[in-house]
C-alpha cells in the first residue's frame, strides 16, 4: 500500500477554524464534494501530482488548482515532516499569474507554522 500524506489546514489561533475551512464550508455540496475529491488525490500523491492539478510555485509553496463554477481557485500548500501537507491559503485566481502577496502570504504561514512545531513534536498536531 502506498504512502498517504496527513493534509493540514494552516491556523495560527487553534481555537477559530482556519482560512481553508471557511472557505471550504462557504461552498455548496457539489463544490464541496470537488475540493475533497482534489484534496484526496493530493493526498494520495503528494509531490506526484502533476499538471495540471498541482504545480510547484517557488521556494516549496505548491498550488492546488481547481475549476469551481467557472472560477479558477488556487490553494496553496508546501510539504513538511515526511508525510504533512499543510494547505496554507486560498484565493480565487484572476489573472495569468499567482499574486506574489498570495505566495508571500503562503512563505510567512510556512514559517510560522515550522517555528511553531519542530520536527520533534509535530505528532503533537490537532489531526
């Protein structure tokens, strides 16, 4: 069987959902059913998702890039700890670029997130 990656969503207060979630929820039972399905994919394949789902960005932030009712929404992620995806922010995207404030947005999350679990206690997430 192989590896399936443990999928995160970036919060830096535990107590209010995360920027992911809201999104998530803010969708209908069909679009829903699209993120999850996208998401399970990525956790099934990790960096080995390839175009046109996923693409690596720069600097280790990776886009998940999804098609909901005509909109072309982009979810950014980066990978930790041998078997975390720790999905960081969304956006809708609206032109042939990734904004640089979304990637920066995504890079400053990263390293919030890094300082605040090391390596050694990050089986201490809220799974």
């Amino acid at each position: 069987m192989s590896k399936k990656w443990k999928i995160l969503y970036f919060t830096e207060n535990e107590e209010f959902p995360s920027e992911i979630e809201i999104f998530i929820n803010s969708k209908d039972e069909r679009n829903q059913a699209k993120i999850f399905a996208w998401l399970n994919k990525l956790a099934e394949l990790g960096p080995n998702l390839p175009r046109p789902y996923a693409d690596l960005l720069i600097d280790g932030i990776h886009e998940l890039r999804i098609k909901l009712s005509g909109s072309q929404i982009r979810i950014l992620y980066f990978f930790c700890y041998k078997d975390y995806i720790i999905l960081t922010n969304q956006f809708v995207k609206n032109t042939d670029k990734v904004p640089k404030a979304e990637i920066k947005k995504a890079i400053k999350r990263r390293d919030f997130f890094l300082k605040k679990y090391s390596e050694k206690n990050y089986k201490e997430f809220n799974l």
